[in-house]
C-alpha cells in the first residue's frame, strides 16, 4: 500500500471530529509526500479544511441541501440525480486507491464503499456503529481503554503500515481573517495584559455541556481584578446576546468579541490570544490544535477521551457519582454547575505563569 496514488478521508462531521483527524492526516502526509489526499466532509465543517496544506483536494457533501431537496416529488427526483451524480462524477470518478473511513457509521460506511476503493480501512466490528464494517474491508482494532479520539483515529493508519506518531496539525487562516481580528483587537482594546478569550457557548445540540453563563461572568471579574487580563468573550451564531449578557454582568471591563463569519475567522482570534477558555465545544477543539493555552470545562464528557489534546491545557472536571454520561439532558448537571469560578481561574492562573515563565527564560 505504500504505493497508493491517490487516498480519500471520509469524515463528515462534526467540528470536533474532523479537528480529531487532522493529526492522522498530517502523519498520512509525511508518509505519502507524493500522493493526492482527498477529504470528504458536510458542508457545515468544510471551511475548517480550506487551503489545509496537507491535503489536495476537499469534496463537499451537501448534507442541507440534499434534505431540503426531499420534500415534493420533483425536488425528490432532482435530488436523487444530483446524487447519483455526486457519486459518479465525484466519487468513484476520481479513481481512489484507498479510503480511509475514521467516522464509522452507516453514513460513513456507504459513502466509503462508493467511493470505489479497492482498499476500504475502517474500525473492526464492535469500534463502529451501525454496521459499518460491512462496508469496509481491512478492519482495524483500536487501542483499549479511555483512548483519546485522536489516538483512535491515529490507530487506523497501521492499516497502511504506518507507525501513528503524534503529529501538530494546524488549521489553515487565511491573511484577510487574521488581518480581520488584528484590526479589531487594534481598535477595540487599548488596555495591555494577557489576552484571555472566553467561548461560553456550545452547538444547540450540545447545550447540556454549558457552564452557567453567571460563572463565566464572576470568572471574568477574577481575571481582571488579579491578573489585569484583557477579556474578550467570543460567540458564534445565536450566541451573540449570551456573550453580552456575560460582559454587561462583569464588574470590571470585559469586551464584546468580533462578528466571526466562519470558524476558521474565530480560529484566527483564539490564535491570538495568550488563553483560551470554555466547555467542552467545537472552538476548544481549535485552540488545542493551535497549541494555545486553555482551559476546558467538562462536565457529562470524559476528558481522557475527548478532552484537549494539548500539553499545554488544564481541564476543570468534578468527578461525580454519574459523570461521565451520555445523557443529552438532565434535571440537576450537578457534574458542571458544581465547578466554581474559583476552580476555573485557578487553573487559568496557572497556565498564564507558566507562559510567563517560558517568556522569561
């Protein structure tokens, strides 16, 4: 397999998951230099993987736009040829000698067998969900235990005879969305001190993981008054009034973070900073692969297996009677809302002199 030409990725979604790749893909690329690297991804998630310098190709599955194309009998029919040409002329036109399935469901498992691969890796029976080895034909056991995400992702590459290393990815931002934040930190801060950004929110979906938007605003008070941090709290779409409520709600002076049009531009503000604080969401994701320092508050996840892959991170987790739990919703998360901003900002005290500490030296 060393030889392969041209190798496909599929995962498709979501935020954290496709961040939970890019390792594997960094070390696929340090092996196959030469090869053409596709990734195929839903639309929600691609701007992650734009202008990715590993990578050749991304395909686009249009996931929104295909379900609302199901609703009447002639959208319905123009779906399905647009969708028996995808295949064709995206997929299995491209000529794959390898596809590499790191999602590991139905979904996933299809849009593998099709891409025509004659090398079809996946996760062994009992690591997948929903059948999905069926449609894969080298079958590879993860390590056991609480294993990171990455780990198990990094796992499937010894499919390929390749030796998983840990490797640092990168998200690619472009100069306008940098030049875009520099700009606005520039006009809106004039104070100095470390730049703190805290990401209070989380998906719709993922919800139940927010810490009470009252601590984010207590912690806030704690990095000003005994750290003289600058404190930006970010937001992405329909955040926008929580993030205010947090920075009306502090004493001392918090800002209001930028209109980001995409997550690649927040990546660009996370990346700017000397800290990053939030939940267990998509952005704490990013600031682990750009290697910035944070804080993640976890409460019904397992940190071990879904936490900051980042040595330079402190997770705040109680360890409680029924967390970790795969709940989606509870009447009492005594597992978050039991954290304390005390709690918090210890940790962010820590990781900040520690950067200073480096700085010194």
């Amino acid at each position: 397999m060393r030889r392969a030409k041209k190798i496909l990725i599929v995962r498709l979604s979501a935020v954290g998951d496709v961040i939970h790749v890019l390792p594997a893909l960094r070390c696929l690329r340090q092996h196959y230099p030469y090869a053409d690297i596709t990734w195929l991804v839903e639309d929600r998630a691609a701007r992650l993987l734009d202008g990715h310098p590993d990578l050749d190709e991304v395909i686009i599955f249009p996931r929104k736009k295909w379900r609302e194309g199901v609703y009447g009998p002639l959208r319905l029919l123009n779906t399905v040829s647009t969708i028996l040409d995808f295949f064709n002329d995206e997929l299995r036109a491209k000529g794959f000698d390898v596809a590499i399935d790191f999602q590991g469901n139905l979904k996933s498992g299809v849009m593998t067998y099709l891409s025509g691969a004659p090398v079809r890796i996946g996760f062994a029976k009992g690591y997948c969900r929903e059948y999905n080895h069926l449609f894969t034909n080298h079958h590879i056991t993860p390590p056991k235990g609480r294993v990171h995400r990455v780990e198990k992702n990094l796992s499937l590459l010894t499919a390929l005879g390749i030796k998983p290393t840990r490797e640092r990815s990168t998200i690619s931002v472009p100069a306008e969305d940098r030049d875009y934040i520099t700009k606005w930190l520039a006009d809106s801060i004039k104070s100095a001190g470390p730049l703190v950004v805290i990401h209070p929110g989380t998906s719709k979906f993922g919800a139940y993981k927010r810490w009470p938007a009252e601590s984010f605003a207590e912690l806030g008070d704690m990095l000003t008054k005994e750290l003289g941090a600058r404190v930006v709290v970010s937001w992405g779409p329909n955040e926008q009034d929580m993030a205010r409520g947090i920075v009306s709600g502090m004493e001392k002076d918090g800002y209001l973070g930028p209109a980001t049009n995409s997550l690649v531009q927040l990546a660009g503000l996370i990346g700017q900073s000397d800290l990053f604080i939030s939940g267990d969401t998509g952005p704490m994701h990013m600031a682990s692969l750009l290697g910035i320092p944070q804080v993640a508050i976890f409460g019904p996840k397992d940190p071990e297996i879904y936490g900051p892959y980042n040595d330079r991170s402190n997770v705040v987790w109680k360890d409680v009677d029924c967390s970790p739990c795969t709940k989606r919703t509870c009447k009492d998360p005594i597992c978050i809302t039991a954290i304390t901003p005390e709690e918090v900002f210890a940790a962010a005290s820590e990781l900040l002199a520690k950067k200073v500490e480096v700085q010194n030296n």
